[in-house]
C-alpha cells in the first residue's frame, strides 16, 4: 500500500479503536535510497503494519524501534546511510541514506487536527517534545520564541523542496508535513480510468470532474472522489502549488472555464489535444487577456513524448510529466531560498 492517506488514516483508526499506534514516515532521503521521503508506515502495538519505508529490510528495524515508542511515548529519529555496518542488508550500499521518524500517536483526535491543514492544502509545523510525545503547533513567532530560527529555515526548506520532515532541535523534534498532492481531472473519460490510480500510488489525492452520470460512476473509478459539475467548480477546490490538473477533453466549452487554474499556483496544467488543437486554444485564451508567460505554463499536447498509442500509455506519459514539472519546482524552490540564505 501507498497511498499515505489511507495508511495515516488506518492509524488514526486503530487509535481510535484503543490501540497502541505508532506512525514512521520518511522524512529524508538521498542518494539512490529505495524510497522517497513522504514514505509512511503505521504500526499497531501488536507488530500489525501496514505502508512501507525501504526495499523491505528497514521495516524490521522501524518494527522494533515503533514498539518501543509505543511503550514509551519517547519519538526516534532513525538514520541509516552507506556508513552503517546494516547498509548493504538495507539496500542502501550503493550511496543512499534515509531518515525515518518513528512517534507515538497518542491523541488521534489532535494528531488529525495537525493532518487538517495538509489535507485542504496548508503545511502544518509542529514541535514534538522529545518525553512525552506530546505536540505543540508551530506559529509564526514560534521561531524567535524557542529559538528555532536555524532549525525553521532548514524546515522552509524542506518545505520548498516539497518534502515532510523532522528536524532535531533542542527543544524537541521539529516536524514539517507537506499539504497533500492533489490532482483534478476533468473528463471522465478511459485515460482518466488509467491516470487516476496510477496518481495514486504517486500519493496523490485524486478527484475526478464530470457530471456525466454514464462516465464518472462509482464502478469505473471506485474509491476516488467524484465531483458532478464542469470546471466552474474549480475555484472552490482553492488549487495551490501542491496541485495538478489535468483536462482530458478538447471542447472549447469544456476546456476554456479550466482557463481559472491559470490564475492559482497549480505546479502543473494539462490539456490533451494535438498541436493544432492546442494552438487554437492558445489563441482563445490570449483573446481573454491570458499573457504568454500564463499561457507557458500549460503543458499540451499533454505528456511526455514517448509514442504512447492507448489511454494507459497516455497516462504514464501524463504522470511523468507531472512528476518531471514537480520535480523541476522543488528544484527551483530549492535555488531560491538557497540564494536568498546566502
């Protein structure tokens, strides 16, 4: 399972029903380590897991660290790299490192109040105390108030790079959740059947626009969220740099209302078309006062080009288009606070 949604949700779940719970996501990773931070484990106090954070062979070591936190509500900060004598058991020999926190969830209710920001499109920043487990937010004083200004900047920026974190500090554990990877299709239609759990399982949030009833049925896309209206809805769904849409429709009638994506900070806009479709679009929208520089930003034809020939190859080229724009973001981001530090 990757979806961390349903992996943090599972735990909240289990501690809820009076389980003992511990949640162990990657908060760093480099080099050729086999998972991506934002990586997520849960673990019940009966060895009961479910997620993963390595190849396999880490979870062994996050199993046995996750029934100590649960006993001791104590959090861990994990570290395993090339120069631990587990490397090689770990999968991590070839110049990877990760890091992975281990916590106590000890009070669902408040833990989920901390996953409510992420979940509508906000980071949350919290300080773990490093005995109790117990968590404070983060406001905007917090910094000059703990004095955490080093320890924040190093959580802005794993924010820019678009990553969960968790920091050691003085003070406790610093711990950065990103807002959630959210995608938007609009268009029902076969490639959406087939980009839609491939986003998934890429940790996206996926919701499906159509209100054609024959299209965008519970059978066809089982388990995603289904939104019976057009692109006029879009405002409502306030997308910010964590989200992507995807148009898979070429009517003009249709395609045009997504025009208001281009006024939010959508990390990725994808419309599919041929060249002469895409063109005429363009014109549109410059006819509505939409400035190249806007206009750039909308990725069509949609997807990588490597000959796709059916709907699921086009939702391959279309994810690896995504990931490549997020990618080249953070990296972006990453220069920025780095000049900016300087």
């Amino acid at each position: 399972m990757d979806d961390n949604d349903e992996i943090v949700g599972s735990g909240l779940a289990w501690g809820k029903e009076g389980r003992g719970v511990a949640l162990a996501p990657v908060t760093a990773s480099w080099g050729s380590s086999p998972r991506l931070a934002g990586s997520q484990m849960a673990v019940d106090d009966s060895g009961h897991f479910i997620g993963k954070v390595s190849g396999g062979c880490v979870e062994g070591e996050v199993l046995e660290t996750a029934a100590q936190v649960i006993a001791t509500g104590r959090p861990a900060l994990l570290k395993f790299g090339v120069s631990d004598e587990k490397a090689l058991s770990f999968g991590l020999a070839c110049g990877g490192s990760i890091e992975i926190f281990v916590e106590k969830l000890s009070t669902p209710d408040s833990f989920e109040r901390v996953l409510n920001g992420p979940s509508h499109g906000h980071s949350t920043v919290a300080l773990v105390a490093p005995g109790s487990g117990e968590r404070a937010p983060v406001d905007a004083e917090a910094p000059r108030r703990f004095n955490l200004d080093d320890d924040f900047r190093s959580v802005q920026k794993a924010e820019a790079g678009g990553r969960n974190v968790a920091i050691e500090t003085k003070r406790g554990i610093l711990e950065f959740w990103r807002p959630l990877l959210r995608l938007f299709i609009v268009c029902a239609v076969h490639i959406a059947q087939s980009l839609a759990p491939v986003a998934r399982l890429a940790g996206y949030a996926v919701t499906i626009i159509d209100p054609r009833t024959a299209f965008a049925t519970p059978e066809r896309f089982a388990g995603f969220h289904l939104c019976a209206q057009w692109q006029e809805v879009l405002p409502q769904f306030a997308l910010d740099e964590s989200s992507a849409l995807v148009a898979l429709t070429h009517e003009p009638r249709i395609d045009d209302p997504a025009s208001v994506a281009l006024r939010c900070p959508a990390f990725y806009i994808g419309a599919l078309g041929s060249r002469s479709t895409a063109e005429k679009r363009r014109k549109r929208l410059l006819s509505q006062g939409f400035g190249e520089l806007a206009l750039s930003r909308v990725h069509g034809p949609i997807g990588l080009a490597i000959g796709a020939a059916n709907p699921a190859e086009i939702a391959i080229a279309i994810a690896a288009e995504m990931t490549s724009a997020l990618r080249r973001l953070e990296v972006e981001s990453q220069k920025v606070l780095g000049s900016a530090a300087e």
